[in-house]
C-alpha cells in the first residue's frame, strides 16, 4: 500500500492493468488506490476473493475473509467499474477472482 500511495503522490501515469493479491483485509484499500492508478480501460483484478466459500459466511471473523467481502461488496457499488466473479476449482480447492474494467 505504501508504493502505491507513492506513486499516487508522484502523479505515475495510470496504469492498463493492475493484480490485486496482497494483504486480503486491506483489499478495499488497494481498491481505492487502484483506481486513483487508473483510466478507461484499465483492467483490475482482484485475486483469492471466494476464500473457500468464507465469502457467503456473514458470521466469520476471518479478517481475510471480510476484507475479501467488502472488496466485492465496493466493486459491486462503483458505477465507474464492470466486474464479474468467477470461481476457480484446482488442486488447492476452490477460490476466485474478480476482473474489472474501468469505464
């Protein structure tokens, strides 16, 4: 977070795309630092979001797990973004990401 609130400072050019796979309870943060990096176009993905599911459990206390939920809960909001969810099924179990495009 602390790059990217420097590069905000330093005015950096936006960005085409950016990989959200950070701290998972400050997601929501790099939510708002990414579109201050970004312009029309810019692809935006957010990676690990279904959490094995934790994502539905509105009871959890997982701090990974809410971080996680108010990502999606604020890209659901802005009006600026496209997005969709998809859930990925491996060797690991099942997560996913979300892919949104800046209007």
């Amino acid at each position: 977070m602390d790059l990217m609130n420097d590069m905000v400072a330093r005015g950096e050019p936006p960005f085409d795309m950016i990989f959200i796979d950070a701290d998972k309870p400050n997601n929501p943060n790099y939510l708002k630092l990414a579109l201050k990096l970004s312009k029309s176009g810019t692809v935006i993905f957010g990676d690990n979001i279904v959490r094995n599911g934790e994502i539905c459990n509105d009871k959890t206390t997982d701090e990974k797990v809410i971080g996680s939920r108010q990502f999606v809960e604020d890209l659901g909001k802005l009006d600026t973004l496209e997005t969709t969810a998809l859930q990925t099924v491996g060797i690991k179990g099942y997560d996913g990401f979300t892919i949104s495009v800046v209007r």
